[in-house]
C-alpha cells in the first residue's frame, strides 16, 4: 500500500472516529439531561457555549445550567437521523428527537429537531451551541413547571 493511500485512510479513519464521539456526546447529554447529573452535563458544554430551545434562550454556560438545574419534568430524550459534518475541531449536525416527558398524573411524548455546532476543546468534542424546536408537540408547559419547581 503506497504511503498516499496509507495517509487517505488515517484521514477517513479519523473523521469516523470524529463523527462517533460526537454520536456519543449527543447520547450522554440526554442521559445527563434526565439523570439530572448537571456538572457531569455541563463538562459536555464549551466555555462559550449557548442554547437556543422552545423554552428560552441561553446565552451563556451559567445560564444553561440554571435551566437545566430548574427542568421540569425530566424528558428521556432519543436522538435519531444525525446529519453530522465535520471540519477540522468544529463540526455541526442536525439530529431529530422523541422526547418523553412523565409527571405524576400523565405522560407526553414530543419530536423535534436539534441544530447544533460543537468545538474540539482538549481533544474532546464539546457543544457550542444547540438549537432545538419542537416540531411535533402536545401542550406540554415546561416554562410554567420552571415557575412553579414541578
């Protein structure tokens, strides 16, 4: 095998090494999200990360983790149909999610979308910025639950 194929295949196998973590970090921030392990959650975030959800707009890391630290109900959230590009120590994808949401009397499932950019900071992949919107939704009032601590 010449050394250009050989270099061809370090490049291919590092970018399907790139997209799995990012596979797996979006996996870990659901698992976090409803395990309530919020500093665990947070090490997945950059520094300068924002979120931008049906619920608000979060435009730093503290305030990331006073909604997720305020979240009511806890969704179990399942991701599917990633789009993930990468490039270099940025990347983005767009992913579909199945979000279920259970309270003491009733239960609601919802489906959206997330957009989101991510940064490679100290060889890991980190979430920059995460969009999500509901495209799919029963009357859910997670705002109102924030309010009243639900």
């Amino acid at each position: 095998m010449a050394d250009q194929e050989i270099e061809q295949l370090k490049k291919r196998l590092a970018l399907l090494e790139d997209i799995e973590e990012i596979r797996k970090l979006r996996a870990r921030y659901g698992y976090l999200v409803h395990e309530s392990k919020i500093e665990e959650l947070m090490s997945l975030f950059s520094e300068d990360a924002t979120g931008d959800y049906t619920y608000g707009q979060f435009k730093s890391k503290a305030a990331l983790r006073d909604f997720f630290t305020r979240m009511r109900p806890r969704p179990v959230n399942m991701s599917h149909n990633a789009v993930i590009e990468v490039h270099g120590d940025r990347a983005t994808a767009e992913w579909y999610y199945t979000g279920s949401f259970a309270g003491k009397t009733s239960a609601t499932t919802l489906v959206g979308k997330y957009e989101e950019e991510y940064v490679r900071e100290g060889g890991m992949w980190k979430f920059r910025k995460i969009k999500a919107r509901e495209i799919l939704a029963p009357v859910v009032n997670i705002e109102r639950n924030l309010e009243r601590g639900v």
